[in-house]
C-alpha cells in the first residue's frame, strides 16, 4: 500500500483519548508517532514521494520516531506503552527502542493482572476489531509494558476511503481511476488488504481510450461532465471528434457564418469597391480603425451574417439586452448616438503570399478594419448558405433584435466603420477576411465558421 506511515497520525488521532493507557497511542504533541514535524506521506495520496528523512543526522525528520540522541521529547513513560520508567533509546532505523524501560510489576509473566491490557501473548481474547478504537482487522499485539499494541491493526473493509491509510477500500476509490494512474481506461478494483488491483485497467493513456485526460476535451462518449447547455445552448447531444475535440453540430441554437460571396460582391445586393479622398465622421474618428481622418482610400465592402444553425439567435432591444447577453450592447458615445455590440466583426488584408490569411497573426496583417453592430436583424432576408425550410426573415427589428434559421443581416456599404482603410497600400491581389464575433461571446453550435475569406485586386 502506498500510504502505510501515514497511517500513524489517524492512530494518532483515533487514540489520543486514551493515551497514554493503551500501546500505540502516544500521547498528543509526543511520543514516537507526533514529534512536531509533519507525518510521512501526509497528504499526499499514492505516488506521493515528498521529501525523504535522513535518518542519522540527528533531526527529527517525518517518518522517523527519534534520530540518535534526539527522541523528541519522548520517554520510557510518555509513549504510552505501559513502562513506569527507565531509559529510552533510539535503534539505528530511527525507531524507539524500549529495551532500557521498565516493565510494570507482574508484566511478562503471561497472566493479565491488575492494570495490565494483555500480558506477552496473552491477549485475553482481544482483537483489534474488539478493542473498540474503530479498527476493522489487522494483528493486536502486546507491549512491553503490558498494554495493546495496535501498530498492527488496520480500517481496511469499513467501505470509506482513508486516504492516510489505504489505496482503496471496497468500491471507495477516492476519485482514483485507471487513467488518473496513468494506465490508460479499463476498471479499478480493490483488493480485500485496501490496494489497488490494475489488472482491469488497459491501454495506453491517451486519446482513445475512452477517458478524457490532459489535452483533451472529450474521448469517445466521455464528455467529462460536460453538455450542450454547457456552452450555453439549450438542449441536444454533445459529440465527440477523432480527435477527442468536442463538437456542438447536434445540439439546438443557432450557427452564424460569414457569407464569402457578400465579401467580393458577387452575392446579390453586396459591393466591393474603393472610394478615395474618404474624411470619416465625428462616430468613425471615435470608434473606427484608421490611420489618419481625412483623405483617406478605403475598401468598402458588405458583410452578410446568416444564420444557419437550427434556433434563433435573440438579443432584444439595444438598450434592454436579453439574457445571456446582457451588457453586450454599449453605448457608442453622443458623437454616434446608438448602442452597439462593440466586437461584431473584424476584417484584415493579407498580402497574396500569406498561404492561411485567415489564421496569419496581425504582424502580417496589410491593414486591419472593425465594426460594431448596432442593430442585429434579418434585413438581407434569406441566408445563401441555409439547407433547411424556407424560412420567413423579417421577425426581427432594430427594437426586438435577432436572427431565425435560414435568415441573414447585412451591414452594406456606407455604414460607419464599413471598410478597411487601405490608405498608402500598394496595387496587387491581397487575401480579405472577416471574422463575426471574433471574441466568441455568442453562443452557438460552430465557431470555426465564422471567418470568411476572399481575394481581392488593389
């Protein structure tokens, strides 16, 4: 067992009471077991190594019951084993040596008489589940100073966990399983002596093996406890990937994406063009990304959000926002004068030769724009990329903001913020994406699907 010198400070404090009349219970702040310094393995758990004593350099270190000369304030009488005095002495494994105490008048002739517990071998029928200490079994012996001696007793098959004392005991674990021993899935049994059994356990830990371990979000159907309202949606099943990464395709709520084809114009009602000598207004100058305010050249263009997930996404008004997203909306300042979702969208330029524009850090970004959104609704009508029902847009208003399935918003061209400012870029092909919620604070079934990319001509 991995734990057994920690049993001697539940010893400690199941026997405390008695000290010093029975052996093995010495009495609380001395004696062989409670020296002052911390017990052996205490609080570790198995596997737990902390720092091993010295035995020899005469400190009294955890483990050990004295060091040399020094036995921690212990003697022949305090250690509660019966003596009546002598001369206690330290053995060379730093365990006390009682050879030098004297014994009680009586003691060692075999016969229990007057205070003696037991006397030898004699323990008049005792056990250690008889002595009334708690004990469950082990082997009850006697001291030299004719008193039990339950060093050898033991909880083991009580059914509760002792940490201090056993791996295991019955079907209480203390939350250890196969994979927290770093031996892959399967099932832990216990031993009748309270250790592990690991012939149950299996495999290699990693992902796979039907346990959700370090790095992983889920394994097989192991979902660690997680669920789809977990992530804030309302109902429907978790799945998990190959890759024990979590996927949230089957649960209910909704999906937004970036239509592509809105970014390049090619969609119905979306443009892409650039506008020269552009001066941004008093908002655009308070919550825009520009590198200058007036004669600028910027790249205008229209984003199309659509929803393509199977429930709406509903926000409320922009002054009274709903539950869970109260306090998204935030007032823009008297220069704009409205309410707006400050990290609705990002967009960037990648020069062509950026192989993943989409991905690339903002240090190989050409230039960098942003949006908030003011009024989140179905204005572009039905969503290019749904695959349901025809839906019926147009519930949603700037008033009662939201998405249905299989609808679409679009902040058009001539919005505040609605470009990125291209102003001393160079003529080629660049890559443009936009990112809808890049702070993932709406909760959906896919984020990955909220960036969307195109190329573009400068």
């Amino acid at each position: 067992m991995t734990n057994r010198l920690a049993r001697i400070v539940v010893i400690a404090s199941v026997c405390a009471p008695l000290a010093p009349f029975v052996a093995g219970c010495p009495p609380v702040g001395v004696g062989p077991q409670d020296s002052g310094a911390p017990p052996a393995d205490s609080g570790g758990g198995p596997g737990d190594s902390g720092t091993a004593a010295v035995c020899g350099n005469g400190a009294l270190e955890a483990g050990e019951q004295c060091d040399g000369a020094n036995l921690g304030g212990s003697d022949c009488v305090n250690i509660g084993q019966g003596f009546t005095g002598g001369t206690l002495a330290c053995a060379g494994n730093c365990s006390l040596n009682t050879g030098g105490c004297i014994a009680p008048a009586g003691c060692g002739d075999g016969v229990i008489a007057g205070s003696e517990q037991c006397d030898g071998g004699n323990l008049g029928g005792a056990t250690c589940a008889s002595i009334a200490q708690g004990f469950v079994g082990g082997a009850l012996a006697c001291s030299g100073g004719c008193l039990y001696d339950t060093t050898g007793c033991n909880y083991c098959g009580n059914g509760v966990y002792d940490s201090l004392s056993e791996d295991c005991d019955g079907t209480a674990f203390g939350g250890a399983t196969c994979a927290s021993l770093g031996m892959g899935g399967g099932t832990l049994a216990c031993t009748s002596t309270c250790d592990f059994d690991t012939s149950g356990c299996g495999g290699s830990s990693g992902c796979g093996n039907g346990v959700v371990e370090a790095g992983e979000e889920c394994d097989g159907g192991s979902f660690g406890g997680m669920t789809c309202e977990s992530f804030g949606l309302t109902s429907g099943s978790l799945t998990c990937t190959g890759s024990c990464t979590i996927t949230r395709t089957s649960c209910i709520g909704p999906d937004l994406m970036v239509l592509a084809d809105g970014l390049d114009g090619t969609a119905p009602s979306t443009d892409l063009f650039i506008t020269m000598g552009y001066n941004l207004n008093a908002c655009e100058v308070a919550t825009c990304n520009a590198g200058g305010t007036t004669g600028r050249r910027i790249l205008e263009f229209t984003l199309v959000s659509e929803n393509i997930g199977n429930a709406d996404l509903h926000f409320g008004s922009p002054t009274s926002i709903l539950p869970p997203y109260t306090g998204l909306w935030t007032y823009a300042g008297a220069s704009c004068g409205y309410y707006q979702f400050n990290d609705y969208a990002t967009f960037w330029l990648c020069p062509s030769g950026v192989a993943d524009c989409a991905n690339a850090p903002a240090s190989m970004h050409s230039a960098d724009g942003a949006k908030g959104s003011f009024c989140f609704i179905e204005n572009y009508g039905d969503a290019p990329d749904w695959t349901g029902p025809p839906a019926s847009c147009g519930m949603y208003d700037c008033g009662d903001m939201g998405q249905q399935p299989g609808c679409a918003d679009d902040y058009y061209t001539g919005l505040d913020c609605q470009w990125i400012d291209i102003t001393g870029l160079a003529s080629g092909s660049y890559t443009m994406c936009a990112w809808i919620d890049p702070t993932n604070v709406v909760y959906e079934l896919n984020d990955d699907n909220n960036i969307s990319c195109v190329t573009v001509s400068i």
